[in-house]
C-alpha cells in the first residue's frame, strides 16, 4: 500500500551531472513534462532510506551504494494536498541502468538543470544543493498550478526571486 503523502527524490550525480527523468508517460500526471529526480511513495513500513533505494532500482536499474539525506521538503500543493519529501543525493550506484516507465532518463549537467522545465521550488532545492546545505527543512506552498507562493527554509520566510511583495 503506498502512503500517498509521503514520498522520496534524489539527484544521482555522475561526474558533473544530474540523472533527472522527463515525465512524458503517466496519464494524468502532476509532473507531465517537468524534470524531476527519480523517486516515489513510501510503501507502508519503509523508511526513507529503504524507499529511495527500492525506487531508485525501480526506475533506473541502480542500486546505490553512496547517498546521503539531504533534506525533507514540505510541499503545499494549493489544491488541498501536503506531501513531504525525503530529498537525497547520491554519488555512488552499480548495476545496469533499464528504461523508465515514467518517461525518459538523461544526465544533464548540473549547470544546465536550471534550464530545463522544472518547478519552481526545485530551483530552491538545487541551490541548497549546491551550497552543500547542511540538512534543512524546506517549505514550499503553490497556488494549485505550477506557481510558487512562497517558501520557508528551517521555519524562516526566504525572499523569492525577482518579486517583492
């Protein structure tokens, strides 16, 4: 049984690349067309470790053999749903990789990620990332759609870019 408001994401970092996923499969998907990490919901009884692993190997073929728990986001989705989200990145994995079910696997280089189609709150996460944050808690509300209302870092308003209200 999967707990639909708890879910893992990780960044899996080869060289200087992120291993992101292009939803382009799922019918009715919140993610269609975004990049995300990999990732999914917590069956019931898992932790977050043993989540991200079963899904990581779900998705990608990977079994991870270096991560690390970098964060838990709390997303306010605007239509009536909060789902919190155990964050990782890894930079260790063997096996082979297989196809996604869920749309197309590619590494982009960790500088060309901002470009692609993604959230707006990830952009926040990837910078924390990046910044080699120590562990946070971030909250991130939207307005039903795809637009960022605001956001909080460890309990604390952040200024959201380019807009002073």
């Amino acid at each position: 049984m999967a707990m639909k408001n708890f879910s893992t994401l990780c960044y899996i970092q080869r060289d200087h690349a992120y291993l992101m996923l292009h939803r382009t499969v799922k019918k009715n998907d919140v993610n269609q067309d975004k990049w995300i990490g990999v990732g999914g919901h917590f069956e019931l009884g898992e932790s977050p470790e043993e989540c991200v692993l079963r899904e990581v190997k779900e998705e990608t073929g990977y079994t991870l053999t270096s991560y690390q728990f970098r964060g838990l986001v709390t997303f306010v989705s605007g239509s009536g749903v909060t789902e919190y989200m155990s964050l990782f990145t890894a930079d260790g994995f063997e096996g082979e990789g297989i196809p996604c079910d869920e749309g197309q696997l590619e590494w982009v280089d960790i500088d060309k990620v901002e470009e692609l189609n993604i959230w707006e709150g990830d952009k926040i996460f990837f910078r924390l990332l990046r910044a080699d944050v120590p562990f946070f808690s971030l909250k991130l509300v939207y307005d039903g759609h795809s637009g960022l209302v605001s956001a909080a870092l460890n309990g604390k308003p952040l200024e959201l870019d380019g807009r002073n209200e």
